[in-house]
C-alpha cells in the first residue's frame, strides 16, 4: 500500500508536466478550435480548453489555420505581421481612447474621441480614417471625423429617426465594432491582399 502510494505521487506531477507541455506546444502552432478538440492527454482524456487566452491569439490561429487547409495558399504573400499589428490598433482604439463631450445632434450623435497614450492617438488616425467608408457600405450611416486639439470629433448620423435611436444606442464603441467587415479585412491583411495597408 505504502509502495503504491508513494508511485501515484510520483505519476500526477509528471502527467501534469505532460498536459502543460502539450498545451504550450499546440498554442505555439497555432492550433484552432477544431484541432483541440482532437487532442489528448496522455491518458487518453481530451483536452477541455480550446480558447487560446488572448483575442488576438485567437483571431490569429483561426486565420492561420485556413492558410494552412488551404493548399492554395501563397505563402509568400502572407503577412501575419500585418494582421497583428491591425488588431493592436484595433485594441488601441476601442481600450486606450477616453470618450467625452457626447451631444445630441439631429439623427445621430458627436463625441469626442481623446487617446490617452501615443498608439491609441496614431491607430486612431489609420482606422477613423478607412472606418466611415465600411460603416457607410453597411449601414448608409455618414461618419464624419474632424481632428482638434484634444483629439477626434466623431459625428454619425442617420436617415431618420430610428437610425438616430441606434446610434446613440451602439455610440463609438458600437459604430467602430458593428459589421461583418472585419473578417474579411482580416483575411485580406493576413494574405497580402489588403486595400487599405497604409492603415495596416
């Protein structure tokens, strides 16, 4: 019993070691969701977490993982740098910003948009840049920017009166993460195709 014991202490630290190493393997890989849930422990169980841990993480291994099912692929025009830089601009302009002076206007509204650290204030001036052109092909909504001293004055309006009420609602943060454009600009970045590249 005591020799018994003694070998099944001895076992747990080394298949946690195990399922450690496997995890940092796989996530260095890039693997997706759809390669995890085919992953085993050494004892034969499955491992539960698929989630890499880190947005940007996971919008990069979905999208590599398409490079690499794609036997098409033209490796040498893939630039995951690209994308990653894009998605800390992305994080910048939604995380880094501080959004002030929120007014009213006829069908819609203006806010001001201050960065509050020197990637937030350069991303802003990539992304507010390309945005109201994708905005517009989604929404028919105008968003006009006009820089000022303490940062961007952002104001968006609609047709009508309904329009008016959902952007109020969604306000910055809302009109610069509505859409379905973002993963196909991902995908346009990460595959060298990108239409706006100035703006990463």
């Amino acid at each position: 019993m005591v020799q018994k014991t003694t070998q099944t202490r001895s076992s747990n630290p080394q298949r946690r070691l195990w399922a450690m190493a496997y995890l940092v393997i796989f996530a260095l890989l890039g693997s997706g969701p759809a390669v995890a849930n085919h992953v085993l422990l050494p004892d034969g169980s499955p491992i539960a977490l698929q989630q890499s841990g880190q947005a940007a993480f996971a919008t990069l291994q979905e999208a590599i993982d398409h490079l690499i099912d794609d036997p098409t692929t033209d490796w040498q025009s893939v630039n995951v740098e690209a994308l990653r830089l894009h998605l800390r601009d992305m994080n910048a302009v939604m995380m880094e910003v501080d959004v002030t002076d929120v007014v009213a206007i006829e069908n819609g509204l203006s806010v001001l948009v201050q960065p509050r650290t020197p990637l937030a204030g350069a991303a802003l001036s990539r992304m507010l840049t390309a945005h109201p052109a994708a905005l517009a092909m989604e929404t028919g909504w105008v968003m006009r920017v006009v820089r000022e001293k303490r940062g961007y004055r952002v104001r968006t309006t609609g047709q009508n009166a309904v329009d008016a009420d959902k952007i109020r609602g969604l306000s910055y943060a809302g009109w610069m993460a509505m859409g379905n454009h973002h993963p196909l600009h991902h995908w346009g970045i990460i595959t060298g195709q990108n239409p706006h590249e100035s703006h990463h």
